[in-house]
C-alpha cells in the first residue's frame, strides 16, 4: 500500500492524503481582493486529488502586499470577495482548503514577476513605503523600508489576529503563518535583515520574539486544535545569515507552543543566496526538524517524482509532501502518482472517463471518497 496516499490527521482535521498544494502568489487580487482567476485557479486544483489545498500568502494589511495585485484577506471587502470564490469550489469539491497569512517586510510594494518583480518607489500609483524590523533595504539599489516602532509591532501582531479571525469566519480548514521567503517574520528571524538593538534584535532569542508573539497571539484567537502552522526556511544560504541550527530552537518553540505543523522550505532574505538546486533539496531540512521536534513537518522543493515523495513520506523523512510549480506544470500530478504508485485518488465522476484502460481502480469519488 503506498504511505503518501494514505490519510494523515492535523489535529481534528483529517486529510486523505499527503499530498499538499503549496502556496503560490497568483498576483491576481483587486485591491487585495479574490478576482474570477482565483475561481478558476483555485477550482482546477481543488479537483487534482491532493490531500490538501493552501491558499497563496494572504496580505494582512495593506501595506503587507508583496505587489499591488496580492490577495489580501484584512478588512470586509477582501474578506467577501475571498467567500464568494471558497463558496463556489467548495460546491464541487470536499477538499481540505487552508490559507497562508502573511505580511512583505521590505519585500513589498515589488512589481509582479512577469513585470520584473523589482521594487516599485512610493511614490508611483501603485507603490508605497516599505516596512520591516531595520531600515535596511533588500537589494543594494532600493530604497530602503521604514523600522517598525514599538506602535507598530502592536499594529502587525494585531492584523495577523484579526486575518486569522476572519479566515476561521470563512470556514477555512487551516492556518500557516509565512515565515520564510524573506518576509517580514524570517525578516526579524534573520540576522541578515534584522539589525534592530531593542529586545527584538541581536541575539537569537530576540531574534525569535516578534515572530513567536505573533504565533502565540493567533494560537491565543484560534479556538483549541485548530490547525495553525508555521512555513520557515530552514537556512538564508548565505554565511552569517539564518541556518538550521537556529531553525531547530524555533522548531522547538513552536512545538512547545503548540503548534500543529511545520512547512520547511529555504532561502529569500538575501540576493546573495547560493542555493543548490536539485531533487529534493530541501527535504533534509524537514528530516532534521522533524527528528529533533516531532512536529508534523511538511517537505517542499523539486519533489516531482511521485516515487521520490512515496520515498520522503514512507521513509519518515516527512508527514507530508508539498508541490507548487510542479502541480501548475501538472494539475493532476495526484493523478499520475496514484496510477504510478497502486493507490487511488479522489477524482469527479465526471472525469471517470478519462482513467487509462487497466487502472479500474484509480478513482473514488471526490464527494464520498467511494468508488
């Protein structure tokens, strides 16, 4: 029987299986609101047959957009948009749905990729000023952001609490709080973009301060077992910078804390990153936290063989599986890696046709989980 297609419990939350939609920013929100691309984006892979589905880093305020086109999710009119289009995937799909929160840092007010991705000055239409733990700027050619005072940590802190709130309003399954990729979180976590001199900066126990107060304020708001996790990178790739040494005592504060899974993925702080790409990279990363924490951990990164992540689950290197660009390559990669592995997959019966001669047993049915 193949492990990765095989049900795994978060708490109260039961997924099918291992298989989990990683977040990905679609650059696609109107005034931070959900638009008809994220019906359609969302509604195809609702119906891949993952075990899980992760809505793309959610803005908690404004001023937190990596780009003028993130999805944002901090006030009635986001907060509406982003139910309309759960309500009607949610109408052809049982899938678990979570939702990732987050805030840029200094990586905000930033042009979409497909447009260069670099930073866009404040005083363009669509720019604005910067935020973050220093007035240090990312790249060597940006303006650099403003610090946040003591005002403005309460501010931040209280606009992840008040996402959260409205994400569990909209009947979402799951929470991740985005500390990786060099925004604002990994930003304080990291001595490379973290040079404040208060009780937030220096050592590595102030380093972890803001970002274990914000878990601790939305754990706090959150009813008891709802499922919230924490997505870090595990190491900058960059000498003097965040590393898994220190990703470990955070590991371990946060299992501490309670918290329900841990999402590992590396680098983004820095543009003098040296990551070194291949299968798999990252999942040694996962391996080691989760050996040392037995937090739930997620693995990501180049993991597109689907004997690779029957390999990563099965072999206890990882709980769950994560793909991103690889599933927008392949909305039904589940799909494939069930035929591949023996298994079964949840799949509308209105795509029944399509399984391959010799596979009769590939599909349940995505409302029932029965054939």
């Amino acid at each position: 029987m193949s492990t990765l297609f095989t049900p795994y419990a978060l708490g109260p939350l039961t997924l099918p299986n291992r298989i989990v939609i990683a977040p990905m920013c679609q650059y696609s929100a109107q005034d931070g609101q959900a638009s008809d691309w994220h019906l359609i984006h969302l509604g195809q892979l609702a119906l891949s047959g993952a075990g899980l589905l992760i809505l793309e880093a959610t803005a908690v305020e404004p001023i937190g957009r990596i780009t003028a086109g993130d999805l944002g999710l901090y006030d009635d009119a986001t907060e509406a948009a982003l139910a309309r289009v759960l309500a009607a995937v949610r109408r052809h799909s049982p899938m678990p749905i979570g939702i990732q929160l987050a805030h840029a840092g200094r990586k905000a007010s930033s042009q979409a990729p497909w447009d260069g991705g670099a930073q866009v000055p404040p005083d363009a239409p669509t720019g604005w000023v910067a935020e973050a733990p220093s007035a240090r700027a990312h790249g060597a050619q940006e303006i650099a952001p403003r610090a946040l005072d003591a005002a403005g940590l309460v501010r931040v802190r209280q606009a992840f609490v008040d996402t959260a709130l409205r994400a569990q309003r909209l009947g979402l399954d799951l929470i991740e709080l985005h500390a990786a990729h060099g925004y604002l979180l990994h930003q304080f976590l990291s001595p490379l973009a973290n040079q404040r001199t208060d009780a937030y900066g220096g050592s590595l126990e102030n380093r972890l301060r803001f970002p274990l107060e914000v878990f601790d304020a939305v754990r706090a708001a959150l009813p008891g077992g709802f499922p919230l996790g924490v997505r870090i990178s595990a190491t900058d790739w960059v000498d003097g910078g965040w590393d898994l040494e220190q990703s470990l005592v955070l590991a371990q504060a946060l299992q501490q804390r309670g918290c329900s899974f841990i999402h590992v993925s590396s680098g983004g702080v820095s543009p003098q990153q040296k990551i070194p790409l291949g299968p798999k990279y990252q999942v040694g990363f996962a391996e080691a936290i989760r050996r040392a924490t037995g937090l739930p951990t997620v693995a990501v990164g180049l993991i597109t063989d689907p004997h690779d992540a029957e390999s990563i689950v099965q072999g206890g290197q990882a709980d769950l599986v994560a793909l991103a660009r690889g599933i927008l390559y392949d909305p039904r990669w589940p799909w494939h890696a069930a035929a591949a592995l023996g298994a079964q997959v949840q799949a509308p019966r209105q795509y029944w046709r399509s399984q391959p001669r010799g596979l009769s047993t590939l599909f349940g049915d995505i409302r029932t989980g029965q054939r």
